[in-house]
C-alpha cells in the first residue's frame, strides 16, 4: 500500500506570485494552475490513499471548484472530506474560509468514515478511515501549543479503542519536530515513518519537521521519502508500508 499525504496550501501556489498585487494576495485571489499540477504529481505517484490537508472545497478562490472531488475525479478514486472547523465556529460563516477543509482519497474500498472534532484549537476536524485491515486519522494540529498538546490527548483517547492497527498522518504543526509529540507517539504505541527526521517545511528551504506519517505496530514501513515537490509552501511525504506481514 502507498500513502501520500500533502498539505497542498489550498492549491495557491507558493513565491512571489502568492504575494502579487498585495502581500497574501493568493489566498484570496488563488492560482488556477496549480490544482493541474498538484494532480498531476499525485497521479505520478500512484499512491491507493491521499491524504490531503488544506482543501478548498468549493469556494470563489478556486472558482467554485472543490479540489478533493477533482483531484479525486481525475484519478478515479474516492472522496471523504469536511471542512477544518467546529459546527459552533465564526470560520463556518465566513467567506472562502467555510470552505477550508481536510480529505482523504482512496483508491480501494473504504469500510467506514467518521468525522471526530477536537475541542480546543480553531482547526478542529479529525478524519478517520477505516480500511479493512487498519484504519488511518487525517489531522491538522493548532499553531498554539497549548492547544496542540491538548488535541493531543483527544487524538490519544480516539486511537485507544479503535481495534485494528492505526496510522496518524497530517500536519501537527510541530515547530520542534518529532520531540514535542515524543510521549504521545510512546503512550500510543507510534513510531514516525520518518526515521531520519527530513523537514517538511518550507518547501523552498525546509528547515522544520511539521508533517507526520505515524504508525502502530501490525504496520510494517517499507519505503519512506520526502520528494522535493514545489506546488504548496510544505512537502509531501510517501510511505509504502504493509499491515501484518513484510
């Protein structure tokens, strides 16, 4: 099995042209080329599960087109998305951000999906899929963190009575890498499939560890890499793993 994760940055692209006419022009503005080649590269990749985080679903920035659906159309896989806030959050009236979301994309059969939410932090949606033999959490992690530490707990209790193997994978936002979720991934029973530690962020220069393929025993890893992909300010990760035997 191969899994992709990607924080494709809403598919605004990245440099000078996110800052053109104004600084943070593109968040607004957007960048109509950039979803074709964030498809293109995952196709290249041909991964059976996408995770992926910062999706806009369907707002004016990307004309109205939802990027999880695309993507997912264009590679003939199927869709489970929701936007990142609580139902009670002011972000759910706002435009462009309402429509700020997390997908998964999946190649084979999906057993079930539940939408969890944290209860602290404003990006508050947790993903969950469950395959066959395992089942895999799509998470964004607050940039606080205090609060990051206490969605942390949530995520913990979540993974404590779901029976099959688990993967945790998304962006965490750990600004001092793998140590700062060190006795989460230990009370968990998680190893990183990043064993080298390689920065996932900025994709221009990346200095930072803020993306994580997390996995539990009963999972066995494969293959692991960072590509040197441009199409959103973080890089993508693949990992190639097998769950009960090598």
């Amino acid at each position: 099995m191969r899994l992709l994760l990607y924080n494709i940055r809403y598919a605004v692209g990245g440099g000078a042209s996110m800052h053109m006419p104004l600084p943070g022009a593109g968040y607004v503005l957007g960048n109509q080329n950039v979803l074709p080649e964030i498809t293109s590269f995952i196709k290249s990749v041909d991964p059976d599960i996408v995770g992926l985080v910062e999706v806009d679903t369907g707002s004016i920035r990307s004309r109205m087109v939802n990027q999880a659906e695309k993507i997912a159309s264009d590679l003939g896989m199927n869709s489970s998305y929701e936007t990142k806030y609580g139902e009670k959050s002011i972000n759910k009236l706002l435009p462009i951000v309402r429509k700020q979301g997390n997908a998964f994309l999946a190649a084979s059969r999906v057993h079930g999906k539940k939408f969890h939410y944290f209860d602290t932090g404003i990006k508050r949606l947790i993903i969950e899929i469950e395959m066959e033999h395992y089942a895999i959490f799509l998470v964004h992690l607050s940039l606080k963190y205090r609060h990051r530490h206490l969605q942390l707990r949530t995520l913990y209790d979540l993974i404590a009575v779901t029976e099959k193997p688990v993967i945790v994978t998304g962006d965490f936002n750990t600004f001092w890498g793998e140590n700062e979720i060190y006795l989460f991934m230990k009370a968990a029973g998680l190893k990183s499939a990043n064993v080298d530690s390689l920065p996932t962020y900025p994709s221009r220069s990346a200095r930072k560890e803020l993306d994580f393929i997390l996995y539990q025993d009963g999972i066995t890893v494969n293959h692991f890499e960072v590509p040197q992909v441009r199409h959103s300010d973080h890089l993508p990760l693949i990992c190639d793993f097998n769950v009960g035997t090598k």
